[in-house]
C-alpha cells in the first residue's frame, strides 16, 4: 500500500447526534420526568372526559364513569408518583426495619363461596397467640362478624387479600393496633375509607397478619390499587410504621440477622445480594475493601458461599472468584419451602402427641398416584392467600403424608382425627359426554337433533331444553380447543371414535383435584365404643390386614381392631369359639346401621312433629330432601313426607337437590337416585 492510499482516509467528525430512533426527537430529563408524573397521576389526564361529561360504552349501554382520581391509573398513584420523583422506595434503605407483604386480587370471590372458606380456614384453631382460634377484628370492632362481611361483598367484582409479616412482629406491643394504624395510612394514600376484616396468626416464626378488604370504595365503585402500590406502597407503609415503633435497625442488630443467614437452607438476602453482583454467574471477591462494613458484607459472602459449595450450588475457580450455580436460586427455594413443610408436619404431630421419623414423611407434588389411607392430621391453607387446603395424613402404610391443594368441599367432613382415603385425580366419563356420544350418529353430533330428543323424552328440570344443549355445545367447544372435536357448522360437530376415553383423559390432565373419600368422621378411640358400622367393623369382615403397617399408626389400628373385637363379644354381636377364632354376626354392617338409624330417628321423632319410619331393602323413596345427619354409620340424607320421615344414605349428588322432592330406590346399604326423571324434579 503506497502513502498516498494511507492518507486518502480523512475522518470529519460531525456534530454529536442524538441515539433516539431515527426521525425521533431528543426528549429532555425535565421533559421525561413530566412524562413519568402523568403516567401515575391520578388526576384526569387531556383524554380524560370534561367535567360534566360521561363516556358511554359501546351499543350506548353500560355508561360509567372512566374519570375522577384514582380510576385511570389506580388509587394510590400519587404516593407512588412522589416515592418516584424522590428518590425511590426506602423500606431496603438501611436502618429500616424489614417487613414482607404478599398480595393477591381475587375476582368474585363471594358468589362461589371462596371468600367464606377462606375467612373459615383463616380463623382455624391454633393459629392465635393462645392456640386457640383466631379472632376477626376490623377497624372498629375486636369480634368482627366475618358472615356479615361476606355477605356485604358477595357482589363484588373482586376482593383484596393481604399478608403483613414484620421481620420484628414479636416485639411489636400491639399486632392488632399496629394493623389498623397500617389500614389507616392505607385509607390516607388511596383517598378512600375501606371496608376490611383481618385476623393475626402466631403459629409461624414470625407473628404476621391475614388482611380481606372488599372491592368497593367509599362510593360504592369498584377500588381499583395502583400496581406499584400494591407491590410496594403497602410494604413502605409497613415498615415506616415498624421502624417507627421499634427504632431504627442498629448495625450490631444487621450484622446478627445477616449472619444468622449464612448456614440457612433456603434463599436468603445474602443470596439475591450475591446474584445481583455476579457478572453472568461470576462473582469476584478478590479485592478486600477498606471500608469496616464492606469488609463485614465481603465475610458474610465468603461464608456463605463455603456453605452453597457443599451443596454443589457455587464453585470456586481461584481464591476468591466463585461461580454460582444457574439453578442456586430455585434450588433454595424449593428446599426453603420443604423445610417449612417438614417443620409444618412435626408441628401438627407433636400437637397430637405423635412422634414420627422424618424419614418416613412422603410429600406429594400432586395427587397421590396409589390411595392414601390415614388418619388427618392437620388441614390448613396450601397458599395463604388462596382457598385449597394442605391435608397431613398418618398413614396406615407406616408413612406421614403431605398432600397439597384439595379443594376445601372434599374435606369439608373431615375434621383432626377422621380417616380418610385420598387417591389419584378422579378420571370418570362425564354424563353429558356420554349423552354427546349416543345422539352422534355417524361421527356427526348434531344440537337440533339433541334438541328434538330432549324434548320428546321431558326430563330436563325446569324444561329448558335450549339451555340443557348449549351445556354440551360449550362443552364441546373446549374439546374444539383441546382438538378432540371439529366444529363443522353451527350444526355439525365431527366426533371422533374414541371420543369419551379421549375428553376423559382430557379432563384428567387438566383435573390436578385428589380424590378425598372421608371414610370415618370418628377417630379411632370413639370408633372402639360406638353403636353403628365404623370403619374398624368394615376392616374387622375383611380380614387382610397386609396394608397395616407394624408401626405408627397401622399398628394404632391394629390395636383398635382388637379392642373393637372385644366390644362386639361382649354386646353379642360376636362370639368366639373354644380355639380362639371370632365369628360375627351375620350382616354384622347392616345391622349395625340398621340399629343406630333407628334409634337416632327416634330420638329425632321426640324433637319432630313427623314420625320417623325405617326404609326397608328394596323400597322406593320419595319426599323432600331437607337436610343431613352425620352418623356413625355415614352421612344421611332426612327426607320428609306430609306424615312421616325417613333417614337413608346420602351421596353428593343431591346436594343441589335441597329443599326439593326427590326419589331413589334403597339398595344394599345405598340409594339410586331416579333424578330429573320424574315432574318437578331437578338434574
């Protein structure tokens, strides 16, 4: 290459443009700060509707109101636009104490009985600071009546839950006064009063607090929390209020609680520090600060570090550079929450006197995939927040099982001490299903054609034939976006050969539910004694005993077994021969039922102006369906007639049924149900 080709390159540096898109226009700080403030005002923005003037929703019906503070973005905007416009959120600031607040919006939470059963299982026994049950409280009551607050919101579009759980609960004077000194504030930034109901719970390392609030403000409008509010307001909020009572955290109290982190098995905040600082896994401690505090920080990661290298999450590549594992964090987590459930487990055992080895404890990640028979051993909420409970079972098999997220209705009879048997999603046909597949004809499923047959053969209750088809054509329109069924037209839907083993796998996919079967409400002692068909009778006729563990509480059963034995000798409902063997009495189950339905009926008949008549084997039923009865023997149904009742076995098929006439034919110790087959009857 010659000079003159070296010298040609001449570079001209032009004016310093902007790196906006191009065509874009450079936006200056005062300018994106403005930008910043609007986006969380709460005051009506330029597209906001004039004064005096209401939008109206499209088709010119459903006109509300879009305007007014706290609606477009939320309330409790203008607290976040001013912790923006200041610096940023100082519950993490030094000296601040630590509080952690969980949230979740829950839409119509009072029309399917969730805000109920939440409310229930918040206030469950051993929860308060006593053992006993936790006590609602709101703003201005100490007993607040938690049916009068569902009631309230029922018509809610949504409903708010909280957790408070200060790091420093227990030397807080006053939890419950602390609560609503934090509600007040809340009230204060969202510009509205609050209709709430809270409840403390002691039974954690850390006091803590449940908070419900409706989904209506002051006005009667749907409250609407800024998302950087809820995400952080509540929590700033909280720990002005903690810091503010107990004082600031001195360094000595810091450098105690950081350090009693270093050998914890779950995700600490020494953990998220490091994460944050690692420059794409790799963290470099090689240079030692001067500073007395950053030498402290530098020895808590050290430390901890030593601690995740022996459990093969961080791997030290030279003195001082280490790398920490992809799944550390995950990893943490999952081993935090084990621990919690394992501490959960040997809490609710010691409570009833129960030792176990840990090594025995099985804890399931869905349903058990072979049944579980035990005894319950604690129920309690899977996700505070939330309404699906946690079942522990002391299992006959010798072992302590954990089982997450049963809905509340299964177990609903189940009360500490009942055995119950929890099983594998259930993966049964559904009837309409079935009804799909026999009006199909030639793989073509036609709705007109349901129709017509409906109405021919009249058993839908209430004669609405068109809603009875829509059922199953929305049916069938999720199987469409499952793809097992094709939408020809509006009257032609292609179904498959295999069509309902196919939907039923579907739903078993999809069904993540354990089946809970509750098969004695009555704990083994009261079983020993008591008058009708308990469990142990049902184990007694059947005697393999091979699914009895030697220990725990399969030896417990065993026990009772022998006990139970005994009992029926000596009330003659057994005898034993001269080389030691136990004969019952024949239809020992039938009897036994037969005899406690009869004596309940009658002490029933003492309180009813109806007198009671047994229902024989074989007889047809037919009456009003107006309650239940738990007994030894099971649960039954109360039927009455114009001049007498009767008590036959209930099934969770005539729930929906309460309160009006139904019919079934008594068989073998249960009843078919004949319903929506007769005039005024329902499905």
């Amino acid at each position: 290459m010659s000079a003159d080709d070296e010298n040609r390159f001449r570079p001209k540096p032009g004016r310093i443009r902007s790196d906006a898109p191009k065509g874009g226009k450079t936006k200056s700080f005062i300018t994106q700060a403005k930008k910043i403030a609007r986006q969380h005002s709460t005051t009506s923005s330029r597209s906001s509707p004039r004064p005096g003037k209401t939008p109206t929703a499209k088709g010119g019906k459903g006109a509300r109101s879009t305007g007014g503070p706290g609606v477009r973005r939320g309330r409790g905007a203008a607290f976040v636009r001013a912790r923006t416009l200041s610096g940023g959120w100082r519950h993490s600031a030094p000296g601040m104490r630590r509080v952690v607040v969980k949230t979740r919006y829950v839409k119509e939470a009072g029309r399917n009985g969730r805000a109920a059963a939440h409310l229930r299982y918040i206030q469950r026994d051993g929860t308060s600071r006593d053992g006993e049950r936790g006590q609602l409280y709101s703003a201005t009551e100490d007993r607040a009546d938690g049916d009068a607050f569902v009631e309230r919101g029922k018509e809610d579009r949504h409903q708010f839950r909280f957790i408070v759980s200060p790091e420093d609960g227990a030397d807080l004077t006053d939890l419950t006064a602390h609560t609503r000194d934090l509600m007040q504030q809340i009230e204060a930034d969202l510009g509205t009063k609050l209709d709430w109901v809270a409840v403390n719970h002691y039974n954690t390392g850390h006091p803590h607090v449940h908070v419900i609030v409706r989904g209506k403000d002051h006005l009667g409008e749907n409250l609407v929390i800024n998302g950087d509010y809820l995400a952080n307001g509540i929590r700033e909020r909280a720990s002005e209020l903690t810091t503010l009572e107990l004082g600031p955290v001195t360094e000595i109290e810091q450098a105690r609680k950081l350090s009693a982190e270093i050998d914890q098995d779950r995700f600490t905040r020494i953990d998220r520090a490091m994460t944050e600082e690692a420059d794409e896994r790799f963290l470099d401690l090689r240079h030692e600060p001067a500073e007395p505090r950053r030498q402290f920080n530098r020895t808590l990661r050290l430390r901890r570090l030593a601690k995740l290298e022996k459990m093969g999450l961080a791997t030290p590549h030279a003195p001082g550079v280490w790398e920490l594992s992809k799944d550390m964090e995950s990893t943490l987590r999952e081993l935090g929450e084990r621990g919690d459930i394992i501490r959960n487990m040997h809490k609710a055992l010691k409570a009833d006197g129960l030792e176990r080895d840990p090594m025995t404890f099985h804890i399931h990640d869905g349903p058990p995939e072979a049944p579980v028979i035990g005894r319950v051993v604690d129920k309690y909420l899977s996700d505070e927040l939330g309404e699906n409970l946690t079942v522990v079972v002391d299992g006959i098999d010798g072992r302590t099982h954990h089982v997450a997220g049963i809905e509340p209705a299964r177990v609903e009879d189940a009360r500490i001490g009942s055995v119950v048997e929890i099983g594998p999603a259930e993966t049964a046909s559904r009837p309409s299903d079935r009804s799909i597949a026999a009006i199909a004809e030639d793989g073509i499923y036609r709705p007109s054609r349901h129709l017509e047959q409906a109405k021919f053969e009249g058993r839908v209750p209430g004669g609405d034939y068109e809603g009875y088809v829509d059922a199953h054509v929305r049916r069938l329109e999720a199987l469409r976006r499952a793809g097992i069924v094709e939408r020809i037209d509006a009257d032609q839907w292609r179904i498959p050969e295999d069509f309902e083993s196919r939907a039923t796998a579907y739903d078993a996919g999809r069904n993540r539910q354990a089946s809970v079967r509750v098969l004695s409400v009555l704990d083994l002692e009261k079983q020993i004694g008591a008058d009708g068909a308990t469990w142990l009778d049902r184990r007694l006729v059947t005697p393999d005993a091979t699914d009895l563990a030697s220990a725990g509480f399969g030896q417990q059963v065993r026990e009772a077994m022998d006990q139970r034995r005994e009992h029926h000798v000596e009330h003659g409902d057994a005898t034993r021969s001269r080389d030691g063997r136990i004969f019952y009495r024949r239809n020992l189950l039938a009897t036994l039922r037969e005899r406690e339905v009869a004596n309940f009926g009658a002490e029933m008949a003492a309180s009813k102006v109806l007198p009671f008549r047994a229902a024989a084997d074989g007889e047809t039923v037919s009456g009003k369906f107006t309650g239940t009865v738990q007994l030894t023997s099971g649960k039954f149904a109360i039927v009455e007639k114009s001049h007498e009742f009767t008590l036959v076995p209930w099934r969770p098929v005539i729930d929906r049924q309460l309160g009006r006439e139904i019919m079934g034919v008594v068989q073998g110790g249960s009843v078919s149900w004949q319903l929506g087959r007769q005039k005024g009857l329902g499905l």
